[in-house]
C-alpha cells in the first residue's frame, strides 16, 4: 500500500495540465461526492480575492462549475453547527435539532454541546477525555450521507474530517464509516468509540509522521509581498486582536508561538492548519479507495482556520486574506488529485460555507456604520428585577443565554402562574432594550405560521424541545456583548458560496435565491435515492448537462 501512494505521488508530479483538461465520459452515476465547507466564508470572498487566486483553486470550480450566487440559509441564530447540520440534512434547525453549538437542557439544567455524548469515550492519542466524548446522537434527523448508506445496503463508505469535532461529526451522519478531527494538544487526528473501538492502522500511521511540528516550524509571511494586498486594511490594524491579544504583524514565528500558546491548537489559528486537514482527507480517500468502484462514496472536508483567524485578526485583515490565497492553491492540490485519482466527470465537488461572517462592531462604528453590542448582562439584570417585582419570586427565570431566555416552568407551575402571559410581559418589556428589534415568545412561534422575513427565521431556527422561551432578535449589525460568536441571520451571515463541479454538472450562474436546505435533496436526486427523512429543501434545477 505504502509502495502504491509513492508511485501515485510520483506520477502526480509529472502529470501535464493536458491530461487533466481531457474531457471524459461521465459515469453513470458519481462515484464520490465531497463537500467542502469553509467556515466563516462569505459569498463576496470569491470576487474580493478574485485577483489573487490562482487559476486551479475557487476560479476553476466557479468557471466550470454552477454557481448559485444566491445561495442563503434560511434561520436566524447562524451558528456553525446549524450550518453544518442543515447542509448535511436538508432541514433547518427546527426539524434537525442543533440549534446552535451549544443550548441550555432545561430538564438537566447544564449547558449542552452540540455532539457531546456520555456514553462514548475517544479513541485514538487525546489529551482532554471528556472533552472528546462525542457523537451524532444530538442531530435528530437523517443526513445525506445516512440515506446513501441505507440505499447501498451500507456498502457506500462515508468519512468525514476537520480539526474540530462537530465539523467532522455532524457531517458524517448516523452511519459513517469514520469521522476524525485533532485532539487540540496533541493535534493527532483522533475519533469516538462510536465509529470504532481503535484508531485505524491508516491514521496512527499519518499522525506518526508528526506533520504538526514540520507545519509549526514554519514562518508564516506573506504569500505575496506585504504591499499588494489592497484588499485588507493595513497590517497591524487597530481593529485586531492578534496572537495572544499582542502578536499582529507579519512574519509570525510559529514555534515561538506554540510555546507561549501552550499547545498544537494554534496550528488552526494559521492557514497551515487547512494545509494539514487537506493532506489527511487525501490519506483517508488513497487509504480507503474512495470513489474505485460503481458504489457512489462521500467524504466531507471542513476547513477552519480561516475562521478561527477571522475572529483573531477580522475580516478585513491581511492575516485573513493570505489565508484564503494559500486555501486557494491547497484547492487547486486537491482539486488536481481527485481529476487524477477518480476522475472530474467521476466526482462532485461542493463547495459552500457553514455560515458568513460581519466586521467588528467596533469597525464599523468607526466609521459610522450603525453597529455595537447588546448589553445582555444588564438586560438580564432588568427582566431579573422586573419579574421579581410583579411575582414576588427570584426564580422565574431559569436561564438567561445571550439571545434566549428560558423560564423555569416548574416554578411557574407550583405558583400557579400564566406561562403565555409571563412570556408576553417580558416580551413587551423586553423589545424596548437597545439593540432589540423583536422580541417573540415560543407561544407565538408555536402557534402561528410566519411566511417570510426575519419572524420567518427565527421560527426555523426554533426546535420545541431545546429553543428557549423568548428569542431576543437583535438588530442588524449588533451582537451579544458576553458571546460576539452568538451571530445572526442577516445577509452578512445567511449568504454563502455554493458552487457544485465535476460529474454531469453544468457550467452556468444561478442568480435565484437558493436555500442550503435544496443541497441534500439534490445530490439525493442525483444518485435516485431517498432525500434525507426530514428534508424540506427543493432540487436545484437545471444543475445538469
């Protein structure tokens, strides 16, 4: 096998830009399906960098690819593991369960993870065991990838990866074959005891190669010289935070970094973290001989350094830009192994985003742009204080998380107290905070259909069993003060690149408005399977020759 890669590897080398532009008969039906996701990705990346990418990377996916460049989620509360989730089933939070990287469990009362499970253990070299105890057991519906396995009888291989743990698990499904992500001290690849008792002989062998200490050898300079990024605010703006909360210009010494970091983690806070996830999707498609027969394969790549990087330095940062240049040419590698190892009209590539991203508040007052933060410790200190004036109680509410407030219903039960009409006075108390624009209570997002506009989102992002009592929906351009990352669904956020390539597609713009939750049913439709269980998404027309 060892023989086999370094003969590919070889060959790879040599093979002229000719071979690959050599049209081929599409088989019958694809043989892998990968989808890429780049966390924190904005549509208008693709045009802003337009300029500095190469010819192989983004460009070649959107030149002979369909672009649908109206391509929106469609909930409010845009977190990256609803992102992740409605990609994979179709369905919008309300239906998929994961309303977020994190909710409240009223009945246990502790905070949830999204892909926590207590009854798994990790697997593989870790450092936090507790930390890694994770499994698809929160997402309530079927994937994509769950329906393939079933129509295959499970001879359909799924394998999914990224550096965290929920961009690898919720992808995957209920039945994939493998999901891996980085232990963050370690930065191993490991995995969960819910896909198999032992790491895989083909990973314990990559993570051997100790490719995190080559990637954090490095210098991280520029891609380009420092002056030609004109699309980024200077280097050191005032407006980044930085390694550490002090390290913000260009080159940046990684291993002094690690050292004063405490760990490998910070390999995903650099564009060679991407690198490092792109190389171990190719090991796990050569070690698996995804996409080798007629039984269509699935893979998911989750690349997340950009983001990581976005929230250090911004999104208008030159940290952030030579990111998505050296992202463009690690496209460009892997783009030219699958035409080589399964073949481009074998294969579908998609590339979309688990969500966009927004300039700082602070940025964007600076230039008198209307933005800043709610101020939701001091609104919770005020509900606090109102509630407790009018029912005589301290323990109405039981949970206040930036843009949800939960009531302890137990209490409101044993006082013998209105539950709708407690949501509805602290609702119209509420709505009149800096910052808020709605406020609407689960009363209202149970028992009314609404069929458009911001109200519509925010009832696709609630789910019954986990959603709070009031939703607070900001403004646009404002964030929670305690946790900025609680992002919301205005266009900064909802818009995204999806771009489909290879097999029968076609190459064509869709300028329609195109919901994330039309992408499963239509690579369903694609294969003649079964869209996920729970799918509300439509097929994307005319996609094909």
């Amino acid at each position: 096998m060892k023989k086999n890669i370094l003969i590919y590897l070889i060959a790879l080398i040599f093979i002229s830009e000719n071979t690959f532009a050599q049209t081929k008969t599409p088989s019958a039906k694809p043989r892998l399906i990968i989808t890429i996701v780049v966390e924190g990705m904005r549509y208008d990346y693709l045009y802003r960098y337009w300029d500095k990418f190469s010819e192989g990377g983004f460009k070649k996916l959107i030149s002979n690819g369909f672009l649908c460049k109206n391509a929106e989620y469609d909930y409010f509360y845009t977190q990256s593991a609803s992102g992740y989730a409605t990609i994979s089933t179709g369905a919008n939070p309300s239906q998929n369960g994961i309303i977020g990287n994190k909710w409240f469990d009223r009945l246990k009362n502790i905070e949830m993870y999204c892909v926590s499970d207590e009854t798994v253990k990790p697997v593989g070299q870790y450092n936090d065991f507790e930390q890694n105890k994770v499994s698809p057991s929160n997402l309530l519906i079927n994937s994509f990838s769950d329906e393939l396995k079933l129509a295959t009888f499970k001879q359909a291989k799924v394998f999914s990866v990224s550096s965290k743990d929920y961009a690898a698990v919720i992808p995957g499904g209920h039945l994939a074959d493998g999901a891996f992500w980085t232990d963050k001290k370690t930065g191993n690849w490991i995995s969960s005891s819910y896909y198999t008792e032992t790491i895989p002989e083909w990973v314990s062998r990559f993570n051997e190669k100790k490719f995190t200490d080559v990637y954090l050898s490095k210098i991280w300079e520029t891609y380009l010289p420092l002056n030609e990024y004109k699309e980024s605010l200077g280097d050191n703006s005032s407006f980044e935070k930085g390694f550490m909360d002090k390290y913000k210009t260009f080159p940046y010494n990684l291993l002094s970094l690690k050292a004063e970091w405490g760990n490998n983690e910070i390999l995903n806070y650099t564009p060679f973290g991407n690198t490092y996830t792109k190389d171990f999707a190719i090991s796990a498609i050569l070690n698996n001989f995804l996409g080798k027969d007629n039984i269509c394969d699935y893979l998911n790549i989750s690349y997340t350094a950009n983001a990581n990087i976005a929230k250090l330095f911004g999104i208008r940062s030159i940290e952030l830009e030579d990111a998505y240049i050296r992202l463009d040419r690690d496209l460009q590698h892997f783009i030219n192994f699958i035409e080589d190892y399964v073949g481009t009209e074998n294969s579908i590539i998609i590339l979309t985003s688990d969500k966009g991203d927004a300039d700082s508040p602070e940025f964007l007052e600076s230039i008198h742009m209307p933005s800043g933060y709610f101020k939701d410790a001091n609104a919770e200190y005020l509900i606090g204080s109102y509630t407790r004036s009018i029912y005589k109680s301290n323990d109405i509410i039981q949970k206040f998380d930036a843009n949800t407030i939960y009531l302890d219903r137990n209490k409101i039960e044993d006082l013998k107290l209105d539950l709708n009409e407690i949501q509805e006075r602290i609702a119209r108390f509420a709505v009149n905070f800096k910052g808020i624009s709605n406020v609407l209570t689960s009363f209202d997002l149970e028992s009314r259909n609404y069929s458009e506009g911001i109200l519509k989102k925010v009832q696709n992002s609630y789910q019954q069993k986990r959603s709070g009592d009031l939703m607070l929906v900001y403004q646009a351009g404002i964030l929670a003060q305690s946790n900025p990352e609680l992002t919301t669904g205005y266009r900064n956020y909802t818009h995204v690149p999806l771009i489909l390539y290879g097999w029968k597609i076609k190459t064509a713009e869709n300028i329609a408005t195109i919901s994330i939750t039309d992408l499963a049913p239509t690579l369903s439709e694609y294969l003649n399977i079964s869209p996920p269980n729970a799918s509300t998404g439509k097929i994307i027309e005319n996609t094909l020759k």
